[in-house]
C-alpha cells in the first residue's frame, strides 16, 4: 500500500481535488472529514471529476467534493491479507481501495499499479485487471 496518502475534505473544491491529483500523479483522492483524524467519510476520482464535474457543464470551482464523491467506498483494514483486498477490489471493480485502522481512520490506499508494481506474481495483476475491468452491467 501507499502509506498516509493525501486526502481531502468533503467541502474541498472539484479544482482542489483535481489539482491534488495532477500534483501527485494519482487518480483518486480519499476524502476525510477532516484533515488531523483522517476519518473516511469517501473518495473522489478522476472519473467523477469527468462525469459530474465536466461532462454536466458544472463550475469545477464551486462544486464541492461532497456533491461528487463516492460515499462509503469499499476498504480493507491495515492487517487484513492482500488477497482479501484484491478479492474485494475484483468483486466491486474498483482500482484503489483506502486501507483504515480499528477505528475507521485512513491510513493508506492500494491501488491497481500496487499491486503490479509491489508484487511478484505477474498472473494475479493481469486477473485484477481483468476482473475489474470487466463490466458487470448484469449483475444486480
């Protein structure tokens, strides 16, 4: 995992979230409700900044994080084993999952190129990739 990742705060701007992400080469952001506990409160990604910042015509200076962010994103705890991580970002299709503590707090985030990059098992990057990229529009 990448270790205390930056986060923001639900009343952040869509600008500040953006530039957090250009500034730091990442493609989410965690958002805490604050930044001193880093309680998880969601995450906001470069995709929901094209979906309901850009594509809707909004102002990206005056939207909040808030109005755009994923609430309740799946996570994993810090001493769970990384094949219950992988499984859950497989099963949800997500690339990044926020790691917390006992008490809800953010500590980390692992990320797809986590995974490829920190691993030696090329066979399991290549099935994450595939089972998140895979399209569950069936499903219910």
């Amino acid at each position: 995992m990448t270790a205390d990742p930056v986060c923001c705060v639900p009343t952040d701007t869509a600008v500040r979230a953006a530039k957090l992400m250009k500034a730091e080469n990442i493609g989410s952001v965690p958002v805490c409700e604050d930044r001193h506990t880093k309680k998880l409160v969601g995450i906001v990604t470069d995709r929901d900044l094209a979906l309901y910042i850009v594509a809707e015509d909004r102002d990206a200076s005056s939207t909040k994080v808030q109005d755009v962010m994923t609430r309740q994103p799946v996570t994993c705890r810090a001493d769970d084993d990384i094949q219950s991580a992988l499984d859950a970002m497989e099963k949800n299709q997500v690339r990044r999952i926020p790691v917390l503590d006992d008490v809800g707090h953010l500590i980390g985030i692992i990320a797809q190129a986590d995974v490829a990059t920190r691993t030696d098992q090329p066979e399991k990057t290549a099935e994450v990739v595939e089972e998140i990229s895979t399209s569950n529009a069936q499903a219910v």
